[in-house]
C-alpha cells in the first residue's frame, strides 16, 4: 500500500492518517491516541478516530482534493482496522460473530465506516453493513426511549450516540435507496422534544436514562456531536439546535472563541468525555464544534474557532519533540483529534469551494 501523494499544500494531519493507514496495524498505541497513555484501552477513542477518518475520505474525494483511486484505498484500510481484533469487542471476526448484541457504540460507528466505505468502492460489506443497520434499529424500537444500549452492562445511553445510529442508518439508506431511517428520525425526534429538552434553553439534554448528575444538562461535547449527525438527517431540528448552542454556550474568554461544556451556573467537572475545561471552555466540545459549524455552513463560526485551533495545534506539534511536555502535546495531535480536524477542514471546503 502506498501513501498519500504529497505536495506542500498537503495538510498535516492527512500525512498524518496516511503514515498511519500504511504501517502494519496491531492495534491502536499510546503514541495514536491520548487516552492510552492513563488507561490500557481506547475507551472507544479508537473506532471512534477511525469513524471520522472515514467520513474525511469521503468528504475529500467527493470535492475534488483527493483521487478516488487513492479514497477507496485508503478507505478499505480504515475498515479493516475497524474490524481488528484489537478494535472489535467481539472475539470472533464480523462475519463469524452470531450476536451483535448490545454494542451499539462500536455498531454505529463501524456502520458509518462501511457507508462511507461504500460509497467510495464496492459492494464488498454491504451484507456487514444491511445487519449492522438492521440490528440498529431494532436494538433502537425495543427501548421506549428510543437510545439503543450502547455497551452491555452500562446503562447510560447518550443522545449524540443515538444521532449516530440514526445517522449511520441514514447513510446506508442513502447508498441503498431505502428507507430505514424513517422508522427512527420522527419518533426519536417527538421523543427528545418531549422528554429530554432542558426548558429554559430548548437544548437537547445529555443522557437519557438520568444515570448521571448531568444527564439533565445539555453538554458542550455532547451537542456538537449531536447536531452534525442532526444535521444529515434533521437539517431543520439541527439548525435550531445549534443557534441555540450558539446563543447558550458560545462565549469569548481571553480572546479565544469556544463553546462552554456546561451551562453557566451549572458546576460541572471536567471527563474524559469533555476534556479539560478552561474558563467554562470545553477543548472537546469546542474541537466538535468545528466540525458542526462546517456541517452546518457557518463560515463565521468555524472561522472563529478555527483560527486559534489551528494556533494551538501548531504550538502542540512543536511540544512533541520536547520531553515531558510531549505527552501533554497529544492532547490535540493524537489520531483522533487529527481525525475530527480533517473531517471539519473538508466538510469546510466542499461547502466554501476552497482547496487545500
């Protein structure tokens, strides 16, 4: 497998994920991905940084910055990976595993790799991808509350994740010309606009199960993950959603753009979901957001956080080299920060018209 053609207008982080895509993979290291370096497992980080690695692929061959000889390529090792046994939580591969059960987490997102998968090559996964997206929206209709379990043996069932399912569903039927996803958008919609909708805001709050002190309060990370799912297959609920993202948690602190991860007088603490938190700014949701703001195409908020984030990026990636602080420069470097970067740069220049 050959890498990425490169120029000088080639941006880092696709060099990046095409070093990464061309070695021999055993797994995802603590090199790859921040979280490895405190616990011996990804947490999920790992499909999740392959997930969007996916979508810039297809984002990038679909506005004309990358050959699709060289997408579908790349694309094929990103499903492999996905399916390795040190990124699957089945023993068995895929294609041996007789339960999917109830791993909705890993599920949605290997389902929005093979979508994207096919979009770019063939028909290889598409038996993979039907039962994925079938069992997904079972495991979806059998719950009143309309989340799908995400892991077995955890009861918190976020919403973002379940704009994730729905949206993988959605892109299966894109591919497909069928129409899956209708039997989850509406009534999940009518369910989180009666049920999990924060009154004095309108935000879509966190978890629906109420297993945590915040599963209440809607969270910067988890609505920026939310409204760009919203935004493929409820454009209308996403936009609303996100102005009002912008109005409640967009804020200005020493002269740096970001979205807040809580509400304001709400005393929440930082997670590995969230990221640290500075000034009531959210480096995850903030990061997310980026992504959201080019999905929905406001130029003037993606600008706004894009500029300093790419400041910081840089000054991270100058840190690598230097001991002890190389560690603490992952944070914005590893694999799925880089991932999540490239995805939102293509979405902007498919939606500007820009190139790279």
């Amino acid at each position: 497998m050959y890498p990425i053609k490169r120029s000088n207008n080639t941006p880092t982080e696709l060099s990046l994920i095409s070093d990464f895509l061309t070695r021999d993979f055993h797994g995802f290291t603590k090199d790859d991905l921040f979280i490895m370096q405190f616990v011996p497992k990804a947490w999920g980080q790992d499909i999740a940084a392959l997930s969007n690695m996916a979508e810039a692929l297809l984002t990038l061959c679909k506005c004309g910055c990358l050959e699709q000889t060289d997408a579908a390529i790349y694309i094929t090792r990103v499903a492999d990976c996905a399916m390795h046994s040190r990124v699957r939580p089945f023993s068995k591969p895929l294609d041996q595993q007789q339960d999917l059960g109830r791993y909705g987490y890993y599920l949605e997102h290997l389902n929005i790799i093979l979508g994207c998968y096919q979009a770019l090559s063939d028909n290889r996964f598409y038996k993979l991808n039907k039962r994925i997206t079938e069992h997904l929206v079972a495991l979806t209709l059998a719950e009143s509350n309309l989340h799908a379990p995400l892991l077995p043996h955890v009861r918190m069932r976020w919403s973002a994740d379940q704009a994730a399912i729905i949206y993988s569903v959605w892109l299966f039927d894109q591919n497909n010309k069928t129409s899956l996803a209708t039997k989850l958008i509406e009534p999940w919609l009518s369910y989180m606009r009666t049920y999990r909708t924060e009154p004095k805001t309108g935000l879509f709050q966190t978890e629906a199960l109420g297993v945590k002190a915040y599963s209440d309060q809607p969270r910067g990370c988890s609505l920026a993950y939310l409204i760009y799912y919203m935004s493929h297959f409820a454009p209308r609920e996403a936009e609303a959603q996100w102005e009002c993202f912008k109005e409640h948690m967009f804020q200005r602190r020493l002269g740096i753009w970001g979205f807040r991860e809580y509400l304001r007088g709400y005393n929440g603490k930082w997670t590995p979901d969230s990221g640290p938190i500075v000034m009531g700014t959210g480096v995850a949701a903030t990061g997310l957001a980026l992504k959201t703001a080019a999905a929905m195409r406001d130029h003037d908020t993606f600008e706004r956080i894009n500029r300093p984030a790419t400041a910081i990026i840089k000054l991270l990636r100058a840190l690598q080299c230097i001991p002890f602080l190389n560690r603490l420069a992952r944070l914005g470097t590893d694999l799925l920060a880089t991932s999540i970067k490239l995805s939102a740069d293509a979405l902007h220049l498919k939606h500007t018209g820009e190139s790279l």
